[in-house]
C-alpha cells in the first residue's frame, strides 16, 4: 500500500476522540505541570497559602463546570476520576432495592452495568427502551415506560456508536412525577455542544473531563440538581477535609461525594481546557464541527463493503463491514497510514443488535469507529477516505 511510512515520517492523525480527546489546548499541559511543580498542595484541606491555591482551582473548575451546563450553584457539581464513577456515583447513590429503572439500548456499559447489577442483585425492574438504526431513541417511547414507581430515567445525550443526539429536553418534558430522576451521560457531547441541565429538566448530569471537555485523563463530574443533591446518598466513604470529629460523610455537596483528596493537578488542567473551551468563538466552532461531520459521512458513505452508519449531529461514523474484520482494517489504518481509529463493540453491549442488519442476538465484531473533535482538520477526513478506499481496493471488498 502506498499509504506505509516508516517511524521517522510518520505523521500520526488521531480520530479517537470519542474515547478521549487529544491533543489538548497547550493550556492543558502548561497548567498542570505548573500545578504540579509549582504548587503540589491538596484541596480542601490545608490553610497554608498553596493550599489556597489548590482551593481556587478546584472552586473556579467548579464554577466553569456549572456555567457550561446552566447550573446555578458551583457547589453542586462533584470531581470524579472519570464519566465511570460519575455514573455509578449517581446510580448507586439514588436507586434503592425494588425500584423502577428506565434505559436505553444505546447506553455505554458504565451505565448498563452498574443497572445491571442492581437488576441481579438488588431487584431493581429495569426497563430498556430500544433505538432505531442510527442509534435514536424515541422520548415517547421512553415515556411510555414510566410508571409512578419510576426512581431514574439514565440516558445518554448522544451515543458514542453512532454519534446520535437524544432529544433530552423532551425526555425531561415528559417526567411529570417529582419522584423520578433523570440522569443524562453527557460523555460524549460535553464541551462539543450547549447543554442547559435547568431547560433540560437534568437532575443529575455526568460525563468524564478528557473528552469534548478539554480536560485531561482523570476527570469527571456529576452536576446535581438541588432535588437530586438531596435525594443522593454517598457511595464512597472516607476524608473530606470537613467536619473530621464525625463518622458520617457530610450531607452537603460536594463533600459528601468527593471522599479521598482531589486529583488536583488533573483539576488544574481541565480548569485550564475550559478556559480555552469557553474562550473559543462558539458558533464558529459549532459551524466547524458540522463540516467535519458532514466531511466524515460523505468520504465514509463511498467504501466498497461498508455500511456507513451515523446520528448526523457530531463528527461520528461507525462502519460495519460483512466481509472482513473491522479489527484488521483498524490495524492497517494505523500501520500504513498513522491513522488511529477504534474497532470493536466501543464498551456498549446493546446497540450493536439494533444497528446491525444481523438478525437480534447475533454475536457482532462491532464497528469501525471514526470520530473526530476539537481541531480535526478536513484535510485528516480526507486522508482517512483515501487511505480507507486503498484498504478495500486492495483487501477486494464490495
Ligand atoms: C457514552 C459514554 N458514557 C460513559 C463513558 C465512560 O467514560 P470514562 O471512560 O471517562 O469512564 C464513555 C467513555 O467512552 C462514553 O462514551
């Protein structure tokens, strides 16, 4: 193949970003080192002047983190190391033994799982609703499965198969009981577009920082509603900092869900990432975003073999070849031609039956997944094409 270089010329295309984003804004980097030559203090816990200056990062994080969902109160959102334990923290923190759970096919298993063992092992009815063949659930149909026992609606604002938007805000137009919480995985459409918890009705928000966030590796978060921060219980115990004669966890957020010290150094990165995130002209980068995901579904739409399949809204394509594995196509996009992509089921058990055109149940090899973000280039879009139309040329598929 003519796309072979050797480790000297190599020039690497990164289209990963749905697992995570690289690279950061230099911003990123800079802070974190720093933070971590320069500083090096936990939060939270010393009155010392460097300590200080652990606090006001993790308090200004805090309140960007809150201006880019619409969250009125800083105090509300909590640290995680990832989207994973965001999850679990509201998932296990909020549902009991025997309630009623709604999901959906399109969930990464960070979601399904933790319901899943609460199906198993706490009795918990859990209700999956399906998705249509790009990845898209329908509100009504979500709707049409609650019941006045409904403690949490949990669903993704976009699926990191497919790239398909939910429609949230109906979905939260929808829960009329006080009762039922929703709880939104923002994990792939955080930092790539508007999310407004209020206008939504999100009453708890997760999604890991070192995706469309601009954080680094790390970190996570779990925004509250004031309804939801004082229905969750805690579900990692330790030191906080606060109130140390006690043997409760405190009641207060985020305290009572940031036992352990604070990945500062990580915290100051994404501070950082979200400076430069909110700095950046939005609609022009919005504008940029629908061209390379407009880009991305045009070059992937012409390969001999493959079954393009997207949501439209984000610069994310899964492909689905019959004739070969998509593990192998992965390794020679990376060996030939430097580009990194990921194969597979993408840590989502469910969607792959519904976007299939095997029959349900069928055990599938997953998807080539294609996914761009902040500074993707056309020109990379195009470099993928090319070098994905000499793979079937030469491997003879279609
Ligand atoms: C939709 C979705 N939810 C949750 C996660 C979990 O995030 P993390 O890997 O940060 O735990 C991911 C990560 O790929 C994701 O795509």
């Amino acid at each position: 193949m003519t796309g072979t270089s050797t480790s000297e010329t190599r020039q690497r295309i990164y289209l990963d970003h749905a697992a995570t984003g690289w690279p950061k804004p230099p911003e990123v980097y800079e802070a974190m080192d720093r933070f971590a030559r320069q500083v090096g203090a936990s939060a939270g816990r010393g009155a010392y002047r460097s300590a200080s200056i652990a606090d006001e990062i993790v308090a200004s994080c805090r309140r960007r983190l809150a201006r880019l969902v619409n969250h009125s109160s800083p105090q509300n959102v909590a640290f995680f190391s990832n989207g994973t334990t965001a999850l679990n923290a509201a998932v296990f923190g909020v549902v009991g033994d025997g309630d009623h759970v709604i999901t959906t096919a399109i969930e990464h298993n960070s979601l399904l799982r933790p319901l899943h063992w609460l199906e198993k092992h706490r009795g918990i009815e859990l209700d999956v609703v399906p998705c249509d063949e790009s990845g898209r659930v329908d509100p009504a149909a979500v709707a049409g499965r609650l019941r006045p026992t409904t403690r949490l609606v949990a669903i993704s604002h976009a699926s990191n198969v497919t790239g398909a938007v939910q429609d949230v805000a109906a979905i939260g137009g929808l829960i009329r009981s006080g009762e039922t919480l929703l709880l939104c995985d923002a994990a792939q459409t955080l930092g790539y577009l508007p999310i407004d918890m209020q206008a939504s009705g999100i009453d708890m928000l997760a999604a890991p920082g070192h995706k469309g966030a601009c954080g680094p590796l790390g970190t996570g978060m779990l925004a509250l509603s004031d309804k939801a921060a004082a229905r969750i219980r805690p579900t990692l115990f330790g030191g906080t900092g606060s109130i140390s004669q006690q043997l409760d966890m405190p009641t207060g957020m985020p305290g009572m869900l940031e036992a352990g010290n604070l990945n500062v150094t990580a915290i100051a990165g994404w501070d950082a990432g979200l400076a430069w995130l909110t700095s950046q002209d939005q609609s022009a980068a919005r504008d940029d975003q629908r061209r390379t995901a407009s880009r991305l579904r045009q070059v992937t739409a012409a390969i001999a073999g493959a079954r393009a399949i997207t949501g439209d809204d984000l610069p994310l394509v899964s492909l689905i070849f019959d004739a070969v594995d998509v593990g192998m196509v992965a390794t020679l996009l990376d060996t030939e031609f430097g580009i990194e992509v990921r194969s597979g089921l993408h840590c989502a058990a469910l969607i792959h039956d519904f976007i299939a055109a095997e029959p349900r149940g069928t055990p599938s090899q997953g998807t080539l997944r294609i996914s761009g973000g902040h500074g993707t280039t056309l020109d990379e879009i195009d470099r993928l094409g090319e070098a994905l139309q000499e793979i079937a040329t030469e491997l003879q598929l279609g």
